[in-house]
C-alpha cells in the first residue's frame, strides 16, 4: 500500500539535492526483481469459475515526469492538513499563481507535486510567506503568517509504473512514491471541497442523526491500487461521525442527556460534578467553533477555533486581567464587547487553543466536522445500520459516488494525464473452491457433512470427542429474581442439560444453583459458590463448570466472573445474558454448548484427512499458528497494546491453546514472541505425546504455518527481520527442525466481490462462501490472494487478503487457498465458516480478552485518556504507566492454558 499522507520524501544522496541538478528516480537497470514477500509461483486453478466484479476501476498512468516537493514550514510544529491545505491553496492561488500554473497537487502534509518543473532557479528551492487572515476576538482581525518552503527532491519516471504492473519492477521507493503522487492527485478536487480524512471524504447527501450530538455521513474512499497489468482506482463507501452542527449548547446537552430536552442551566458550574466536565470535555475538545462577533477578512468566511478544554468556574466568576492591567470577568468583557448581557452567566466557558475563553452561548459548532473519537459502545448498532448495505445497493452507491469524485471534470487528474474508466467496475474471473468435509463423532447419524455456502447444522450429530461427564457445576445468577424466577431457572438448566445429552455429553443436575446481588464483591461471592460446590462433591473435587446468569449491561459482571475463572481458580465459566437464557429455543442452548464442550477440553469437529491433506499428513505433523496485535482506543495514553499468539495442540489442527502478553504501547510487532511461539510448541509436543500417544521423537512438528494478523503492507518487512528471527529461534532452543510458511492476513482493506448475476449470489446477495481471486487485481510480483470465505448475513461481504512472506514449505496457490478455507471451518463456536482461518479469529478474541488478565477490583480503565496531570508527565510517565500494566497482567492459571478458555 502506498506511504498515507506525510510519507517519506524520496531524495538523492546525503538527503536532498545536490545545487543545480535534478534526480531522475525509478528506471531500474537490469532485470533483476525483489520482492518483499514470496514471488508468486503461478496462479490457482481449484474450483468452479464464476464472474464476479470488484469495485475497482482501471486508470492510465500519466505520460510525463512527475516533479516532487518538500513542503517545510521552518517556523511551525506540525500543523491540521485542512490548515495546511488552506496555505497551499492561498499559495497556489493568491500568493504566486504565475508559478504554479498548472497548479500542483498537495497531501496535507510533506508532499506536493508538479507535472511541470517549477522556476525555482539553480537551487530548486523557493520560500515564500502566506498570510492567513483569522479572528481572535469579537470584532477584531488579524493576520497569521506562515513561512512555506519548496524543496524539489526528485523526478518520478511514471514509466516505474508501467513497469512494475508488468512485473519487470522491484516495489521500491521510487514504485511507492509514484503510487503515493497519483493518490494525492486524485484527493486533490475532494480535499478541496468535502470533510476528509486521510483517504476518504464525506458530503451531506447522505445524513443520519444517531443522538447524543453525533451525525453520521457517507463518504467515499478511494486508492490507487496496482494490478497485474493494470492500475486501478479501488473505490468504496465509507461513514464518518459527525459533530451535529447548531449551537454549543444544544450540541452539549445532546451528549449529556440524549434525546430528552433539558434546559441550560443544566451546563451551570453548580449543576454540573467534576466527572461530568471530564466527560463533557473528552467528547468537546478538539472541536471547531465559530464565535458570535467574530468575522473574517473581505470576502473569506472567518476561521473557526479549536476548543482545547473547559472551564471549571462559570463565567460571572471567571476574571481575567486585561491588556490596560484591569480586572474584569469574562461575562462583563463579553457585555462590553456584545453591548448586551450573556444569558446564562451561570454556565461554564469553553477555552480555545489561543487560552482566550468563551462562553459556551457564543460557540457554533459550523458542519462537517470529524469525529477523531472512539465511537461511544451505544451507537455500534446505529453506526451499522447506516454502514451497511447489500451488495446491489453498495455497487451502485460506489458508482454514485463516481459522479461525486468526477474524475473527468478534475483539472488534476486532466493535466496529469489521468484517464479513468468509471463507466464499469472491474469484471474478474474468479473460483469458488470446494469446501473441506467436516467430521463428527460416532453415534452421528451422519459423520461426514460438506457444508452449503459455509454452513452446515448439528441436527442428530455428535460432537467429535465430547468432553467427559460433567458432574460438578453451578449456576450463579446475578439477576434479580423477579426478572428470572425459579421456573426460568429450571427451564435454563432442562435446555443445557437437553443440548449437552443431543451431541454426546452427559451433564448432571447442578451441584449449586443461588441468586447473588452483583452490588456485593463478585469475586468473594464466586469463592464462596466455588467452595461450596467443591464441599458438596464426594470426590472433593473443584467444580468442573461455573455458569453465570447476567443482567442487561452486565460488562463488569463478565470481566469479573472471568477473572476469577481464567486467571485467579481455573475454572471454566460460561456466561448467559438473562434476556437471551429466558424461554430460549433449543438453538441458543446449541451454540452455547459449542463453547462449553471446548471450554472443558473437547472437541466439536475436525476436517475430514482426506480433504485437507496438507494438514494432516501424519509424516508431516503442521502447527497452525494465528498471531495478532491490538492497540489502545483513540486518544488512550500509556495504555498498553495486547499481543496474543494461538496454536493447535493436535494433529487435526482443530483444539487451541493461547498465549497473551502486554507491551509497549501501539507497537505492532510482538515483542515477546520468541517466549509465546516457544510456550505453544512445547505444549504441542507434550499433548501429541500424552494424549495422541505419539512417540516422543515424533510429536514436534514438521510444518508451521504462521498466519499474522493486524499488519499493514508498509509493515511485511519488520515482521520478516523482527518476528521470523524469534520464531526461528524457538524452534532452534527446542530442537524443532520444521519448515515455516508466513501469511499475512488482512481484513482492512476496501476490496469488495459483487457477483454479476443473481443466479450466483447467496441469500444475502453475495458472492458464495469459497470465492478466491489471485489474478488482476493481486499483486504484480508477489505471492497473494483474495478469499471470501463466508456466506453472507447483513451488508456486503469483505474477502481476506493473504500475503505469503515467507515459504519454506514451497506451497502451490492451489494448496495454500484450499487450507486457508478449511481453516476458515473449524472455528469451534459456529457451525459456519468465518472469515478468516480460525487460529487468527481466536487470536483476535484473546487480544480482546486481555483485558481479563487485570484485577477488575483496582479499577483498570483502558478506554479513556489519562487526565492532564498524568499527561503532562512526558515520555518517562509512560514508561512508569507501562511498567504498572505489564506487572499487574496476570497469567493464565495453569488448569486453563491448556485449554480453549476464549471460545
């Protein structure tokens, strides 16, 4: 993927030009290619064609040499990129258009390019000033100036691009920054014009209000993407949250009290406790503000102002000191400058970024303006409601949006020679590969099931090895009892005990079954139901199984029931929301006990030998790893990033066990993965000797395969010179002479496969489950693939994207996709395919479950900054905060590292 906005500038030696010359980049001599990852060895043929499109579309590459800039502003830190647009464009347009004509294009950030070289003399260097006209006070105006210099830095040759879609390329800088210039043309128009981010804009065409002083808009994404032959424009529909527009005021009260209208003087300094300003200015800061009085130059609207914080006294009581040495409260300044009083004097101010302090009645809150915040947990299903759309509907949004981007009309995209075909979308030939056959336990009617479109039932089947007999459990029900009486009880303990007999386990009747107030210590209660049980039992035994009963809204009831099982006894536990264990059919209880039978050391389904050799080849033993990094919300500081690595411990690749880990915060590569892969090996050898009764010599592997979630392209090569190495090193330590294939698997990206003909869609009007696309719009050079390996629900489906890195097991496309999809199959808590292979979906749960490891009684709070004092603490703060997490991350108990405790 090409460097986002602020990527690297390409220069000549010594980091920049040389006096009165010019650097030709790109053109490479020989014909010799690297790659990253693996090159590809051929392209896949298994399964059935099928025409699809994708959601790309072709595009020239311009003729002409592209002229690239450093953009320096000597005398400023780092500046917005809508500011920064602003200057460039005042530049281009006000300041010197005789220079830039035709105009350049912009980033936001390091970048400009020019299709023709601009007359900057010998030196090719330029500085020019640029005043910005912005207002700070009511009725007053004054000047900003901002110093801009121009650094030519390189020539880009856009025949590296033809080049490389021909496969004669290495992808190296000249390829990325070439990428990057043709990205940044086509942004240019829409950054101009509509909100954006960093690769997508949003316009008001389409509007949601989801409460709480949040809009919701669409927008469009687009990127320059290359192909096998061909450049592309990947061009998809995105949503961005809003700040509703209107008053301050209204915007506020929204966020404090939802859709219930409260008056004013809700947000008066005596009516609001100190939590509720954090709160309120969490959500505020950082958000633009046009104030009453304030104008802008001739003819140029006035510059909004940034929000930094609020006050904490109101603004009858907040005195300042003016320029003449007098005193005087901010509600008396703005009487004297309105010539009228402030309505409510009682309220709190906002401060803006220049200190000035304004009543929150003076602030407007102008439209189209981002949300950088994590989204709030009750808008998750507003947010998709209005994200979602079905394949159908999404293509003819995306080609909607063609006439929003208008590329024909675009004067950069014209004068930098840029033809876009945006008539049709790509048509692809692609495969549906036959799904693995699933095996199930004696007794089942049927023991072999092909599954339809990436589904099958459990109808008369039997779980491949049920766990045994679960003699010692209890319920604790932490819901009152006038929302879940006895005979609710009785009827959730009749439905597990059914569903456990139906697939082959035999459940008793529960040791214990009592009611517990959660306002109490949860922790103390659960010892105390734990004992109980252990007492009852003849074998004074612990309790095999603890199940909770939660109410709505039950987080922290889950966080510390887990805790207590995971970490603190070893007990399995299984949690069921009151709402969802009421009068539930027997599917509930179903898919409830799918988890419960690996919880306790079963196993569900395996894939049949026959159809996923290249798993269960018992000469080559393979483990299959899925490694994943996750890192702290937006605007979290010193928290930490979670790091898991999953891996099965059995020669049918379908029982997992994890390792967990806290690092340094939003670092991507793990750390400490040398300790994790090392731990998960030796429990592979130890369950294939004990359990499997494999000789001792014979139970490590032969084969790993390591799928690595979460990185991005600009990332696959520290994940080859920083995790391969420890991997390597495990294996080395433990005598483990296997072969190693590394697989990125990743999930953010924008393609999307629309079948062509209702007749090959699912239900759900996607493609089907198993569509596999390796050809046109794959890689130029390297070893990938796309593969959408589940059926459709809601929305339009989003295919994985398989980078190979690294392959000593020398796998054919063919192989490697067909493994990918089995692995897509064996993920224990459905009877559905998922979207990517199972190991890297736990591995993805276990990050999320990190949060688990944490004594929920010391109040561990990892979604919100820390407040300004702990911020102010700098760099060494951090490290003391990271130090604090990483010593209270509690391991595993060792009853659960064994087993799949994250189903």
């Amino acid at each position: 993927m090409p460097p986002r906005a602020g990527g690297p500038a390409i220069r000549g030696r010594g980091g920049g030009p040389s006096r009165g010359t010019s650097i030709p980049v790109g053109l490479t001599s020989g014909g010799h290619v690297t790659t990253v990852g693996v090159k590809r060895p051929s392209y896949g043929t298994g399964g059935r064609e099928l025409n699809i499109f994708v959601n790309s579309f072709t595009t020239t590459i311009p003729e002409g040499v592209i002229h690239h800039y450093d953009v320096i502003s000597p005398s400023e830190k780092t500046l917005p990129a809508r500011l920064n647009m602003d200057i460039i464009k005042q530049l281009q347009l006000r300041i010197a258009p005789e220079i830039f004509t035709p105009r350049a294009v912009y980033d936001g950030r390091k970048n400009l390019f020019a299709i023709r070289e601009l007359p900057f003399g010998e030196d090719h260097t330029q500085e020019f000033e640029v005043r910005l006209t912005e207002a700070t006070e009511p009725s007053s105006r004054t000047a900003k100036s901002y110093k801009v210099r121009l650094t030519k830095v390189a020539e880009i040759n856009p025949e590296v691009l033809q080049r490389f879609i021909r496969g004669e390329q290495s992808h190296d800088n000249a390829v990325l920054t070439a990428i990057t210039a043709l990205n940044v043309v086509i942004r240019m128009e829409p950054t101009m014009t509509y909100p954006f981010n960093v690769r997508s804009f949003f316009t008001s065409q389409e509007t949601k209000d989801i409460g709480g002083g949040i809009q919701l808009w669409r927008g469009y994404f687009q990127s320059v993407r290359p192909g096998i032959g061909q450049m592309f424009i990947n061009i998809d529909i995105s949503t961005a949250m809003m700040y509703k527009s209107g008053s301050l005021i209204s915007v506020c009260l929204e966020f404090m009290c939802g859709s219930n209208p409260q008056h004013p003087s809700m947000l008066y300094k005596q009516n609001l406790p100190e939590r509720d300003i954090l709160r309120l200015q969490r959500f505020v800061s950082g958000i633009r503000v046009l104030t009453e009085g304030q104008s802008g130059p001739a003819g140029r609207p006035p510059v909004p102002r940034v929000v930094k914080k609020l006050t904490r006294v109101s603004a009858k009581d907040d005195f300042f000191t003016t320029r003449e040495g007098g005193r005087i409260s901010v509600a008396d300044y703005f009487r004297q400058a309105l010539n009228r009083p402030l309505r409510f004097p009682d309220m709190i101010c906002a401060e803006v970024g220049s200190g000035a302090k304004i009543p929150l009645e003076l602030c407007t809150v102008p439209p189209g303006q981002i949300m950088k915040k994590q989204m709030p947990s009750d808008k998750t299903k507003d947010v998709l409601d209005f994200a979602t759309k079905r394949p159908r509907d999404r293509l003819q949004s995306i080609q909607r949006g063609l006439g929003v981007l208008a590329y024909g009309q675009s004067e950069y995209v014209r004068q930098f020679g840029m033809r876009v075909d945006s008539t049709n979308p790509k048509h692809v030939r692609a495969r549906v590969l036959q799904p693995p056959t699933l095996r199930y336990g004696p007794g089942s009617k049927q023991p072999t099931i092909v599954p339809n479109n990436g589904s099958w039932n459990m109808i008369s089947k039997k779980f491949y090895k049920p766990t045994g007999p679960i003699k010692r459990w209890g319920m604790i029900v932490f819901e009152t009892e006038r929302r879940m009486d006895w005979d609710a009880i009785n009827e959730v303990i009749a439905g597990l005990i059914k569903g456990c007999a139906d697939v082959g386990i035999q459940m008793g009747s529960p040791s214990l079954v009592d009611y517990y107030n959660p306002q109490f210590n949860i922790q103390t209660n659960l010892t105390k139901f734990g004992t109980a049980i252990f007492q009852k039992a003849l074998d004074r035994q612990p309790p095999q199984l603890l199940v909770a009963i939660l109410p709505e809204g039950g987080n922290d009831i889950y966080t510390e029931v887990k805790f207590w099982g995971d970490v603190q006894k070893g007990v399995a536990t299984q949690c069921m929301k009151s709402s969802k264990c009421r009068r539930a059919k027997p599917q509930y209880f179903a898919n409830v006990i799918l988890k419960i039978n690996v919880k306790l050391g079963g196993i569900n389904t395996v894939p049949d030998p026959s159809s996923v050799s290249a798993l269960t080849d018992p000469h080559m033993p393979t483990i299959v790893m899925g490694a994943d990094v996750i890192h702290p919300a937006p605007g979290a500081i010193g928290k930490p990033s979670f790091t898991s690595l999953v891996g099965n411990v059995d020669s049918d690749s379908a029982k997992y066990i994890a390792e967990s880990r806290a690092q340094t915060s939003r670092q991507e590569m793990i750390a400490d993965l040398y300790d994790m892969s090392k731990s998960i090996l030796m429990n592979y050898g130890s369950y294939r000797h004990k359990v499997e009764k494999k000789a001792q010599g014979a139970s490590m592997p032969k084969r790993i395969i390591f799928y690595r979630d979460g990185v991005s392209e600009g990332q696959f090569k520290q994940v080859l010179e920083q995790e391969l190495p420890q991997l390597k090193r495990a294996c080395q330590e433990l005598q483990v002479d296997a072969k190693i294939t590394v697989v990125v698997v990743g999930k953010r990206h924008h393609v999307r496969f629309f079948p062509q003909n209702e007749r090959d869609a699912d239900k759900s009007g996607n493609c089907p489950a198993g569509t596999v696309v390796d050809t046109e719009i794959a890689h130029p050079t390297e070893f990938d693939f796309y593969l959408q390996s589940h059926g459709g629900l809601l929305g339009t489906s989003r295919p994985a994207h398989y980078s190979v890195l690294y392959d000593e097991n020398k796998f054919t496309p063919d192989a490697l996709q067909s493994l990918s999809f089995a692995l897509c199959h064996v993920y224990a808590r459905s009877t559905r395919s998922v979207s990517i292979p199972a190991p890297v979906y736990y591995a993805d749960i276990v990050c999320s479950r990190a949060r688990n490891h944490f004594d929920p009684q010391e109040k561990w709070d990892f979604l919100s900054s820390d407040d300004a004092a702990s911020s102010a603490r700098g760099s060494a703060g951090l490290t003391d905060t990271l130090e604090k997490f990483q010593q209270a991350f509690k391991p595993l108990h060792s009853l659960q590292k064994v087993l799949m405790y994250f189903s």
